[in-house]
C-alpha cells in the first residue's frame, strides 16, 4: 500500500507500535509534537522539528527567502509554546537546488535570525545538502521547560472547556489570496491575512504564561487545524469534543476574503490549519482567571469554542445549544499526503 | 551568484560570519559537526544533524529501505563518536513521495531501530511531510558528553601525528561497483565494499576510548574524505597538516575494485568520503599507547598518515620524505553544491 492511501497520522501511528517503548529519561516520546527529555538538570529538554517542503508547503514565487525564514522558525516556536517551554537552540538542515542564489540563502537566513533572536533563542549549528528536485528547509529546535510548568496533549478532562487564542482562519484566507491573485479584496484586509499565511507569529509568551497559571489541563498549536488538533488532544486524552462553530474566533477581514472568493470561512477557520494560535482545555471555573490574566500580561484574547464531553476520541462540530451541524464530523485537518 | 558556484563549505562560512556570536549556553555554535551545549546539567548536550537525499546520498534502486534507515543513523552517531560524545535521541524528519510504499517506511525504521538500538539511543519524535520530487530523510541526534571528554576540531598543534581508525576508500570502492554493476570482482570483496558504503559503521566505542585517553587533540570523523575532514581539522585549529600517501591504510579489497575499476585507490582513500573511520591528532610520544589501549579495548587498529607541521590552514599531500606528490593539494573532499 502506498502513503497516499495510508494518510499521515495512521502512518505515526504504525511507526509507534514497531518502535519500542521509550527508556527512562524521555518523558514524552514518539507521537506528541515535541519530544520530553530528562537531561538530568534542573529542566526538561524539549525537542522538535518541523519542516517546509517546496510545493508542498511553499512556492518559491509567492513567498520571500526572508519570509521563509521567519515561517520555519515561528512554526517550531509554535511547538515549544504550546509545552509552555522556552526555545533555545535550533539546527537548521536545508536541501538545495545547485542553481538557488546565495540570496536566497542570505535572506532565509536573515529571517530565521530575526524570529529566532526574537524568541530568545539561537542558530547552533545545522547541514547544508544538494537536492535536484524541490528545496527542503527543516529546522530541529530544542528549548527547555521547567517540569511544574510542562503542559502536554494528553490532560483534557470531560467538563474542560476548550479555547483557543485569538483568531481561526486566516491563513488559510491568506493562501487563498496568493492562490488566486485575481481575487479583489480591500488591500488592509488582503494585507492582513497574506502576512498572517507568509509570516505567522508564534504565540510564544502566551505559552509560558498559560502554563504558570497552573490551571491548563492540555494543550497544543493550532497546525493542522483546529479540528485536527484537537483531535490529537482527544487522542491522548481518551476524551470526546465538541465544537461549537458560533463560537469560533472569525476575524472580520478573514470573513470578507472567504466572501470575495465564495469559500466558507468557518471551514477554514476549522480544518484551514497553520493558525498557530494555542489550543487549550481548562476546568469551566478557572476560565474567567485564564482569560483576564492573558489578556491582562499580552493584550492577547481567548475564546471558548467548544468543551469536553466525555469518554471516547472523536471531535463533532455541533451547536452550543447541541444542535447538529452540517460540518458534522468535518475533516480531520491538514493530511500532508493526501493533500493535493 | 549561484550556491553551485560558491560551494558548501564557503556558504557556511558566509552563514556563519552573520550570524551574532553564539550566547554562553553554547560552548561551541554554528561551523562543527556538533552543536556542544551547556544545560546546566553534569554533561554537555551534544547535537547533530544529517541528511540522505534521494538521488544525492542515495539511489532507490540501489539501496533497500532498511540500509538506508541503518545508514542515516549510523552517519549521526560517527557525528557524535568524533566527540568522544554517547548518542541518547534521535528525531526523524521524512519527507515522502505520496507514491512511497508503507513498506519503504517500515523497512527505513527497522533499519534506524536497529543502529540506533545498537547505539544506545533511542527515536523519540520527528516529522512527516510530503514532497513531488525526491525523498528526504533528516534526521537529527541528540547526545552527551562529560565536558573533561569533550574533544573537537580546534585542539591540533604544531608536532601532532594524524592518525585514522581502520581503512579508508572501501566506500568510495562500493559506490564504484554501485554505479558500474558491469565491473566483475570476486564476490567476497564485492560485498564487503558495498556493505561499507551502504551501512557505514560509526565508531562509536572508539570515539569514547581515544577521549577517554586525555591525549587526542583534535577528532573528527571521516565523511568528507580524510583530506577534506584533516582541512576542517586545520582550519578549525589555525594550523598546517601534510598527509603522507603511501601511509594511507588502504584494503586489498579496495586496491582490488581499484584495480578493475582502472581507478586509483590512494584517491579514493584521500577524497572518496564516507568512510565514517575516527581521524584524529595527538602528540607523537602518546601515539604507541593510544594505539596499544585502542585495539587491546576494540580490536580497531589506527595508522598515522601524517602530520601537523605548523601555522597556517592548508593540507599538503606529500611522502613521509618530504618528497612532493602527484596530488598535490588534491581536491577539498566532497561538495554537495559541486558533485555531479
């Protein structure tokens, strides 16, 4: 059988069950985002990585080397954020076509040094190969956080409600500008959601202050869509979800480019992916403290947009008021190998 | 300009110079094979990471999925075995064709299992991303090492001996007959030279044990070819080296596939790459009990093939006579940008 068939997540999955299982000193392994190790100091490592393919994630014409550079790093970052962890050290390895330009080197490199000087973090090292066919950028991030502090996939509990910071769709909204430049849209809005596609930010002191509050039961970025997402946060957890689609983050200028192009915003707000917002559940009680002390430390807002129901793994898109939807089930995300 | 004119190893050169120094937590940054970084932990934190591109590193049809999972790993742990350094995790990042079979990737973990399993490391995340053209598989090692065993490319010295562990060309010899099937050599030779190129051992025990002797100055592993990795060396250490060719340890094996191949084996020994052997410098009267304490602890012997003459940064190919050599300055090793 091939990949394509197989989908990506299924594929993690077989991987996990022929390797064994992790020794002592890895906290987290194989399966989570970022990996959780016991380097026997005062904190624990985190690692991760995470790569931009050529066609696959980007094209050359329609991005920046320097905008490039800032996406592979924030993308990590994302990851590390959501740990509520602290980046420190990244090895970047890029596969390389002979005839790219050493500007093109230069710019991705000025980019990744600007987001990753801006996470508190440093380049240490890395690989430079020749490729024929499509560049490769794959960045290893290694950050730290102390064990108190450390928020996982796996905690949700029925009765969390579930949140996400700031807004859903966006990118997705700005992919589909860069996909079809004959759409007209008002250039603040279409500014807008191009740069939140190109350049996302990461949600990195979002991250460390929601983990201090003491009060996260799981957490994880929004990568794949929150739909997906919070599907890998079922998974760990063994719970079920709902999302409530009135109650999604939909910003107005990600609603008028989904208007303009004839696209559901909503859908792009719930299976759009690399939103890099953070994605946590939290007991109903603690949510107004949650809310007012993120908002309070970086001006930055969360919603609640649906809640732990029970036992189980699936995620089901139905109104608050239990009402079915037509999203039902929805898509489960961003599939890189069933993608087109 | 374009980076197949400027070539890998002045691109590095170029990332490096803007790139900011690294911060104190990095004992040795961006330039080495290794980051070394400080977690404020009894040991150092040692990170590495290296690519196989498809029809760069590898051929499909030449390869099995399970050589190539043994070989990615086994190229990071010499990484980590030129440090005097102990493998411990291991992140994988694919990127896949859709048509890839799900037999490819289980064979490609099997592999990995296994030399990392031997290593004493373990797999404990990663990535997995589609690609249109070639497969890329990156992975990035993790490791420790007591910073008293620490040992890099920057510690040669005027006077040192230039010695290497085993032999060197068998690889190149086993990419020959790869890629001229036609040639006709006894069998036995055959395998053992495409074995070396195909899974590659590293010299992981060796590494501890030259460290552990307190009297190597400088170590890396041989990847480029011994005249490109002895140029790191003296470059890294501001010093002069010459190579003596006819010290070279060369196998009947090679000499043999040299034979029919009508190539020249010293060749392949100085600038073939991939020989993953330990080329390391030390001070000429420690030399006989390094040598006597490393195949009394492994059974690997080392030869010394030349030495470290003073200031400067070149390599020099000349007889242990000081009589010039028909190689010259020889090639710089191998370039990714460069190769064919």
């Amino acid at each position: 059988m091939r990949i394509g068939e197989f989908g990506e997540f299924e594929l993690i999955r077989r991987i996990g069950t022929f390797l064994p299982g992790p020794p002592g000193d890895v906290v987290v392994g194989i399966g989570d985002d970022v990996a959780v190790l016991n380097v026997s100091g005062p904190e624990y490592l985190l690692a991760t990585c995470d790569a931009q393919v050529e066609n696959i994630h980007f094209i050359r014409a329609a991005t920046t080397p320097y905008q490039l550079g800032r996406k592979i790093v924030a993308i990590n970052v994302s990851d590390i954020a959501a740990c509520g962890g602290r980046p420190k050290w990244a090895l970047v390895s890029l596969a390389l076509t002979p005839d790219t330009g050493v500007d093109f080197v230069d710019g991705l490199y000025a980019g990744m040094q600007e987001e990753i000087h801006a996470a508190g973090a440093s380049i240490v090292g890395g690989n430079l190969s020749g490729i024929r066919g499509e560049i490769v950028i794959d960045l290893s991030l290694l950050g730290t956080v102390s064990p108190e502090c450390l928020i996982l996939r796996n905690g949700a509990r029925s009765g969390d409600l579930v949140l996400v910071t700031g807004t859903l769709g966006e990118s997705r909204a700005g992919l589909e500008l860069i996909l079809r430049p004959e759409l007209e849209v008002e250039q603040e809005a279409g500014d807008r959601v191009r740069a939140r596609h190109l350049t996302p930010g990461a949600r990195l002191r979002e991250g460390r202050i929601l983990a201090a509050t003491g009060s996260i039961h799981a957490m994880a970025d929004v990568s794949d869509g929150v739909l997906g997402d919070l599907g890998h946060i079922c998974r760990a957890s063994e719970v079920q979800a709902e999302i409530w689609p009135e109650s999604l983050p939909i910003s107005p200028e990600c609603l008028r480019v989904a208007e303009v192009a004839r696209c559901d915003a909503v859908q792009w707000a719930l299976s759009g992916g690399e939103d890099y917002e953070l994605l946590f559940t939290a007991d109903p009680r603690r949510v107004p403290e949650i809310r007012g002390r993120l908002e309070a430390e970086t001006g930055t807002s969360c919603h609640v947009i649906g809640r732990i129901t029970g036992k189980g793994e699936a995620v089901l898109v139905r109104s608050r008021e239990g009402m079915s939807s037509d999203y039902g089930r929805g898509p489960a995300g961003w599939d890189h190998f069933r993608a087109g």
